[in-house]
C-alpha cells in the first residue's frame, strides 16, 4: 500500500534531514576538542536544533501514517515484518530521543544516547528495505491478479470465419 506522493515526499525528506543532521552532528560532537573546537561546537548546537526541529515534523508524520498507511496495510497482510520493524524502531527513537532529554544519570545518558545513535544510523536501510519489499510485493500482487483472472474461453475459441474479400484468404 504506497503512501501518497505528497506524504512520501514528506517523509523521505524529513527522514534524510534527520540522518543527515544527526550524522553531521555526531560528527561535530566529535571534533569539539579539535583546534577549531568552536566552530565545531557551534555546528554540533545548530545540527542539534535543526535534528530536534525535524524530529517533531518526523512525529507529525508517523502519526498520519498510522491511519493512512499502516492499519491499512496491517489489514490486508502487506508487508508486515519490516513494516512491524519500521514501527518499532521509530518507536525506540522517539522513546530514547526523550530519554536524551530527560535522563537523570550520566551512565543513563550515556547508554541512551548510544542506542539512539546507533539506531539512527542503522534506520535508513530499514527504510530502504521496507520500501523495496513493498514494492516487491505490490509486484508479485499485480502478477497475481493478472494471472489469477478468469480466461474467457468462450471468446478465445469462437469460430473465426474467413470471408472471400478477407486479406488472408486471397
């Protein structure tokens, strides 16, 4: 069940801001202690805003696609384990994004933080293999109707009468 191209587009994008911001940022965080550590801090505050911005639009569009898009295809059976995938990772974003903002301890933070990175890091091929096997399985189900229709066979065996005048005949 494809999304509509509007909310795909959406999605797509924001999903790339997120990992793109998220990947500058880390590497930002990374360089902080270098000898232009504040340009690096300064990069790794604003990919942080930026991340946390797009974050609450990546919410915003999960939520549409829980009834545009998932109950729909939960329903007819499509695409259900890398689609259960795709909601349990999102989900273990969001709750490790709040972690990262309201953890206590830095031992807390710490093992949170870890997991949101390397979970952000691994969604894009999620993302990825959701979508090729969907579209896979949109194929396959294409395939299926059409070879499943009923041959008229009525129509395919009917007499075919050859007049004097016809082409062929002559």
């Amino acid at each position: 069940m494809r999304l509509d191209p509007g909310l795909r587009f959406a999605s797509y994008a924001t999903f790339a801001a997120l990992f793109v911001t998220g990947v500058v940022w880390l590497a930002a965080d990374q360089l902080k202690d270098s000898a232009h550590g504040e340009t690096w801090q300064a990069i790794a505050a604003n990919m942080l805003m930026i991340h946390g911005t797009t974050a609450m639009i990546a919410l915003v569009l999960l939520g549409a696609m829980i009834p545009l898009h998932i109950r729909g295809s939960w329903r007819i059976g499509k695409n259900r384990i890398t689609g259960a995938a795709m909601v349990g990772t999102n989900a273990v974003l969001v709750a490790t994004a709040s972690g990262l903002y309201y953890a206590g301890t830095d031992l807390l933070r710490t093992i949170v933080a870890d997991a949101h990175i390397a979970i952000g890091i691994a969604l894009p091929a999620l993302i990825v293999a959701h979508i090729a096997r969907g579209r896979r399985a949109g194929i396959r189900h294409l395939a299926g109707d059409a070879c499943s229709r009923p041959v008229d066979f009525a129509n395919i065996m009917r007499t075919v009468t050859l007049s004097s005048e016809d082409p062929v005949s002559r």
